[in-house]
C-alpha cells in the first residue's frame, strides 16, 4: 500500500494552483456530473468553482485538504445551480398558468403576438439577433453557438442577456408567450 503524502498545495502560487487543476479537474468534473446531467453544465460549474478558489485564495481559510474543500465546494455549486434551476422553471411555468389564465380579449392572438416578437426580434443589435436566433430557432447550446461564431461562451452570454432585456422591455407582460411559442414550434 502506498504511503499517502500530506497535501501541501497552496492557493498563492500559480504554478502549484495550475498542477492542482490540472490533477483534479477530471475528478471535480465527475462530482459535479453526479448532480448535473448535462457535461457542458458540469464543466462550466467545476471551471467557476476553480476560478473562485483562485480569486478568493487570499480570503480562504481551508480547514481541510484542498481537494475535499474542491470537491465539497463543486457538490454546492452543483446542488445551488439545480436549485435556481427549478426555481427558474417554477416561476416561467407560474407566469404561463397567469397569462392562460387572463382573460383572452385582453390578451394578443397568437397571430398578433407572433408578429409582435418578430418585431422585437429583429429590432435586436445585429450580433445580438444573430445569437439569440441560432439559440432559440436553430436550438444550438451557447457552447455550440461560441465554437460556430469563434467567440467566447461568455460573450454568448452576455449578448443572450441583452437579448432578453430588450425583448422584455419591448414585450413586457407578453415575454413568457414568446417561450410558450418557442415550445410549440419544438
């Protein structure tokens, strides 16, 4: 049996921070999988959880060996990313049950609405049009969409961001139809 040596790995020093990541990426990965189903979901949580290890290194006080506070923190991350999930999926569902329940001379027909989003969406910032249709008409994940446009997944994100602000500025009470819309056509 193998003598275990005692971790010695600290957060200041890049160098031994890179060979951490480097020797428990794939093992953070398979915690996070345990939770998440998606792997890109489970990647972009291991990714975000080393990152904060390294930005917050000077604040943390580690009480036990880095490894198991990197894979506890990934297990949190994981249950945290589930949990604003379901709660994003309660409220749009909760916003469709109120819009179907509204009375219907107040709201748009579908036609008009159609119309309308169409309106919305081709008012977008041309790269922000180009994303967020290649998001919700040709159903690419913002990973698939990054590789295709040689741009970051974050940028994707933050074009998807400012897509939704418009739309639901230009939209208002009408935004969740868009996805009720969006679901039919699927």
């Amino acid at each position: 049996m193998r003598e275990q040596k005692p971790e010695n790995v600290t957060l200041k020093n890049f160098s031994s921070f890179e060979n951490f990541f480097k020797e428990n990426y794939h093992s953070a990965c398979l915690v996070a999988l345990r939770y998440l189903e998606n792997e890109q979901e489970a990647e972009d949580t291991v990714q975000e959880t080393f990152l904060y290890l390294w930005e917050k290194r000077a604040q943390l006080q580690i009480q036990q060996s880095l490894k198991q506070y990197l894979f506890q923190a990934v297990k949190n991350r994981s249950i945290n990313y589930l949990n604003r999930e379901r709660k994003l999926h309660k409220q749009l569902n909760n916003e469709i049950e109120q819009i179907q329940n509204t009375d219907s001379e107040a709201n748009f027909s579908s036609e008009e609405l159609a119309v309308e989003i169409s309106k919305s969406i081709e008012s977008l910032p041309p790269q922000c049009k180009k994303i967020f249709l290649l998001a919700y008409i040709d159903n690419l994940s913002y990973a698939q969409i990054a590789e295709s446009l040689n741009l970051s997944k974050n940028t994707i994100k933050t074009q998807m961001g400012i897509a939704y602000k418009i739309l639901r500025q230009r939209l208002k009470t009408k935004f969740f139809m868009l996805f009720l819309i969006f679901k039919q056509n699927k």
